[in-house]
C-alpha cells in the first residue's frame, strides 16, 4: 500500500523558512519523479515543485521560484521542500504527490 506522510509545516513569520518532508513507503520510490503540490481552502491544486527519480532534474512553479528547493534522498525514500522567504500567499495546505496519491498534507500558515 502507498503511504505518503508530510511534515514539517507550522506559522512562520513572513522572511522565514520552513523544510517539509514527505516519507515513502509501499512503492520504489527510487524509480518515480514526485511532486509537491498546495491548496488553500475552497481553491484547486496548485503545482509547486516536481523532481525527477534520480533528484537530477526539478522544477519550480514561477510563484515559487528562487525561493523554494526540492529534494529527495532515496536512501531514505524520502522526499523534501525547502521553502525561505516565505509569503503570506504560501499559506496553504502542503501535499507530496506519487502518481495519483497524496498523503494527509501538512499546513503551512505565513502569517505575522
């Protein structure tokens, strides 16, 4: 069974950084690109940042870009987002993405 388990999230201030991680299991991670995606409450999906299976390729939403990184190490099958100079327009709920899976999300608030 695919599990996908996000963390990392809280209330920053806006400047600030955050580091979200999504555990993997059930699937071989190493063979897959993954994907982080956001929603705010009452709005669609908004594609953050993808990562090829072997961490060599990614790319950025242009809201996100020069601001965010993604990551994975696949010794750990785990996957992550870092996010600085953090916007209130960040504030959303955060969600790694295998196929047409995602986990329970992690909240992430910018606010001051």
């Amino acid at each position: 069974e695919v599990q996908l388990v996000e963390s990392g999230g809280g209330l920053v201030h806006p400047g600030g950084s955050l580091r979200l991680s999504c555990a993997a299991s059930g699937f071989a991670f190493s063979n897959y690109d993954m994907h982080w995606v956001r929603q705010v409450p009452g709005k669609g999906l908004e594609g953050v940042a993808a990562i090829s299976s072997d961490g060599g390729t990614t790319q950025l939403a242009q809201s996100v870009k020069g601001r965010f990184t993604v990551s994975r190490d696949n010794t750990k099958n785990t996957l992550y987002l870092q996010m600085n100079d953090l916007k209130p327009e960040d504030t959303a709920v955060y969600f790694c993405v295998h196929m047409d899976k995602r986990g329970q999300g992690t909240q992430v608030t910018v606010s001051s």
